[in-house]
C-alpha cells in the first residue's frame, strides 16, 4: 500500500447551471420517464451515461426538426432564436434550462447587434454557447479562439468584444491588451462566468498545497481544458482523467498527499469514485 492522503476539493464540481439543468431532467423524468434533450445535458460522459439510463433521449438538431408534440430540454448552454422558432412549428415543448448567466450574454450580445456595433467573439468555434451566442446577431459577429486567426491590420477601428463564459481570463484580456496596442478602441465586455474565473484562483492555491493533482474531467469540456491548465500550469505533476480507470498506479510514490478536482461539469459523484481508486493503492 503507498498510504496516499488524498483530498477531494470542496469547490469542484456543478456549476449552478448544470445542477439546474440537471435537476429539471430528473424531475421529469422521474414523472414522464423519458425527455428529450437537446446536445449533451453536460459536458461529461459518465453524467450522460447515468442520465440515459433513467430516460434522457439526447438528440441533436437534425431530429428535432422531426420531432413533433414533445418535451425538449435546452442544456445550460442556450440555443439561437431559429431552436426556438422551429419548436413553435414542431409543436415542441421547450423545457429552457438555458444557463441565467448564458441568457444574460445573449441578451448583451442581441442588444450590442441592435445598435449596429461590430462584435467579436472570444469563444470556440462551433460550441454550442457560442452558436446561442451567434444567433443573436443573425451569425454576423465574428468568432475567434486563437488572436493568431485575426488579420490585426485589416481590423476595424472600434469593435465590441465579449467572450464565452467559459473561456480563460488571462487569456481575454491578453487579447484585449494586443487589440488595443494596434490602435483599436475595444468596448471591452468581460463576460467570463465567474464560476469558472473564481474557481480559476481557488484552483490554483488548491494545486499548490498536494505533491500530485488528479483534475477529473470529460474532454469535451472547455472550462475541464482551461481549469486542468491552471492546475498543471501551479502543479506540474498533475494528470488529467475522465474516469478512475485512467488513473495510473505509476503516478505515485508512498505517502504523497494528493489532490482531486474538476471542471464546472464534473460530478461529485466521480471524484469519489476516483478517490475511493487512488485510495485503494
Ligand atoms: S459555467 Fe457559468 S455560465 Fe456556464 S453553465 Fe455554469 S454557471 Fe452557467
């Protein structure tokens, strides 16, 4: 036995939005037995596996537009106007579980497009935050993940910059800075979850007190990829896994003390389980 102490940190796990989302599919279906939801309820495969077997249907927008006269759950991450269109011609009802801070930007983003500003979008391509957010301008705001995709010279002088909520800060505010020192006025609108930019410093004095980080996430999450870098980026001896069976024996030596954590999508219920593994060591 290597007598590891090992640490769950009391910070990790749902956000609140996930847990509302997550808490409004369990009511229904512990009444209907099914419900249909729109993407992955959360970005983490082992919630989705134990939520399909009590009844979730995950669809993707394909067949929703052949879904007639049901329930459909909007996820956290919001959906564009045209999700919510098509559910009044299907019949379909929206159970809008659609993240309060989510609902928030898009507004933000409608209201910033109505005025005629020149928007761009801190946020990764194709994510479905970001495809809610888009919507809002009839696709027309501009969506980068790296400041390398922008032609600096060929921007234009004044533009509005927000970010999906899960995005890095440092990193949006590095963007901010270099959009700046090219001579463009930025109305700059941090709109980074404060979930997941608090959770970002709890994270990093966490990191600092274990000889090893264990961070617990499914790799479709991008809060899991910028919170697992804050990690390693304190603690290089921190490893990424989605489930305990990932965790590697190799990565230990006796008596280290190690830490657990995860993304806003990771449930508590996993890091226990990891936990229970490395204990067991
Ligand atoms: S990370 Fe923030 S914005 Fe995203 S679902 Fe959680 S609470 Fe909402």
């Amino acid at each position: 036995m290597l007598n590891l102490q090992v640490h769950i940190d009391q910070h990790s796990g749902f956000c609140f939005g996930v847990v509302y989302a997550i808490e409004m599919a369990e009511e229904i279906l512990d009444e209907q037995g099914y419900l249909y939801c729109l993407g992955d309820i959360v970005h983490n495969d082992e919630e989705v596996n134990r939520l399909t077997q009590k009844g979730l249907r995950i669809i993707d927008h394909n067949q929703l537009n052949n879904l007639q006269d049901e329930k459909v759950l909007i996820r956290a991450h919001g959906e564009p106007p045209s999700t919510y269109q098509l559910a009044i011609k299907n019949n379909l009802t929206l159970i809008d579980a659609s993240c309060p801070v989510v609902l928030k930007l898009q507004n933000r983003i409608k209201n910033s497009f109505d005025k005629d500003e020149t928007i761009y979008i801190y946020g990764k391509h194709g994510h479905a935050e970001v495809v809610g957010l888009l919507g809002q301008t009839n696709n027309k705001a501009v969506v980068f993940q790296d400041i390398s995709e922008l032609d600096l010279g060929s921007l234009p002088k004044n533009l509005t910059l927000y970010s999906q909520t899960t995005k890095s800060t440092d990193k949006f505010y590095e963007i901010n800075d270099i959009l700046k020192e090219n001579g463009i006025t930025v109305n700059t609108n941090d709109t980074i979850c404060r979930q997941v930019s608090n959770r970002d410093k709890e994270l990093r004095e966490f990191a600092d007190k274990f000889d090893k980080i264990i961070f617990v996430s499914g790799t479709k999450s991008s809060n899991g990829k910028v919170l697992y870098n804050v990690c390693k980026d304190k603690n290089p001896n921190t490893y990424f896994v989605s489930n305990p069976e990932q965790v590697n024996l190799d990565w230990f030596s006796a008596n280290e003390s190690v830490g657990i954590c995860g993304a806003t999508s990771t449930p508590m219920w996993l890091m226990e389980q990891v936990k229970e593994r490395i204990e067991k060591f």
